[in-house]
C-alpha cells in the first residue's frame, strides 16, 4: 500500500513515514502544495490514499485537493490539520477529502482511518459529465449535444471539461489557465477568450442554446438554462 503525505512539518512528516513504513506503507513525502499536487497528478492512481496538511506553502489543502478532485483524480484524501471547528471540517469535506484528522491526533486512530480508506478505496470517476442535453465523456474524449456529435480540438474540449467538472460554479481565466494550460505556458491570459469563444461557436449557436455564461469581471459559468434568448 503506498501512500503520499504532504505535510510542511519536516519532522512531523518523517515521524509519519518511519511509523507508516513499520505498518506495511510505502510512504512518500512533499512538503509543499504545489510539490504534493504534482506528485499526486503524476503518479496516475499509484497512491492508495493522500494525507494532505491543510496549511502548506504554495498552495493550500484545500486548493491541493480541489485541483485533484476538478482533474478526476479521486485517491482517497485524508486531511490534516492544526485547524479545528466544524466549519473547518465542513471546508475540507465539500473540497472532495474523504476524512479529516485535527492535530494533536491519536497515531493508533490515524493508521485505523487510513486502513479504512484504503479498504473503501476512491470513488468511480464519472464516465460521462452532463450539462443538459450535453454531454462530456473525458475516457473518449467525445462531445455530444443531443445526438449531435460535436468536433472539438483536444484544447478545446480540455478547457470544456474543465468547466464542466466546476459545473455551476464562476471559474476565473486564470484558473482555466493554471489546470489546461502547462506551467511552461507565458502568454497572453485572455487565450482562455479565445477557446471560450470557440467552444460557444461548436457547442451552443448551432442549437440556439446559451450554455457557457460570461460572468462580467470575473470569469466564465457552464450551466444548463435553456435556449439563449
């Protein structure tokens, strides 16, 4: 069983990995959100559970194990955390972890919650994403209106996706960029109009539909809400 634990305490995290590695684990560690969020997207559903601090350098738990979640990548999550409140649990559960630990923790519970994750495994990744009578289907790469096969570039339908896996929710440019675009990318943000306005083209005007919603000074919305006027 090999888990990731991704925890800024050096000394906390080594203490994890030593006690894991004696109860069978095979551990790796990151110490920073962005090193945790690479290693996890890379390693292609390897890990059998991610023990991910809530309060990391670079970029937080909570935005760790949202980039995943929006990136079907659905390893159990187990979040831990100096934090506590129910309000606290209630952001790290709606972020898509699956359990969540408050410092100072029992070791004996913790390696209990991560037994019983691994035993219950991740959650099917969803075949088909639906919004309205559009369909998304990311093993095919294929797009449907209706009956209606629709021809997307591969960017295209990666920048669709994206949405429609934050379906309902304002998504910025920026954040389309960050999680379609490589960090290797250093151009003009307003690409993300761009492919924006292609996909409105493809997968709206032919059907008289308004599908992907400007939200003025902020960012872009997916939804179903019928015929455009």
């Amino acid at each position: 069983m090999r888990i990731l634990v991704v925890e800024d305490d050096r000394r906390l995290a080594e203490l994890l990995r030593r006690g894991l590695n004696a109860e069978g684990f095979t551990v790796d560690l990151a110490h920073d959100g962005r090193d945790g969020l690479h290693l996890a997207m890379q390693a292609q559903g390897a890990y059998d559970v991610v023990v991910l601090d809530v309060m990391l350098p670079g970029l937080n738990g909570y935005r760790v194990c949202a980039r995943l979640r929006e990136a079907g990548v659905w390893t159990p999550v187990l979040m831990l955390t100096a934090k506590d409140g129910e309000y606290d649990e209630a952001e790290g559960l709606d972020t898509g972890a699956d359990d969540y630990v408050t410092k100072p923790f029992s070791y004996v519970a913790l390696v209990a919650r991560l037994r019983a994750l691994v035993r219950r495994g991740g959650p099917e990744r969803p075949v088909v994403l639906r919004v309205g009578d559009l369909h998304i289907d990311p093993g095919t790469r294929a797009c449907h209106r209706g009956g209606t096969e629709l021809s997307l570039t591969a960017r295209e339908f990666a920048v669709l996706e994206y949405l429609a896996r934050r379906g309902g929710e304002v998504v910025t440019k920026h954040e389309v960029l960050e999680n379609v675009w490589d960090e290797a990318y250093q151009g003009d943000v307003n690409i993300v109009e761009v492919y924006v306005s292609a996909l409105r083209r493809k997968i709206d005007a032919p059907f008289g539909r308004r599908t992907i919603h400007t939200v003025r000074g902020v960012g872009y919305r997916l939804a179903a809400e019928g015929a455009a006027p």
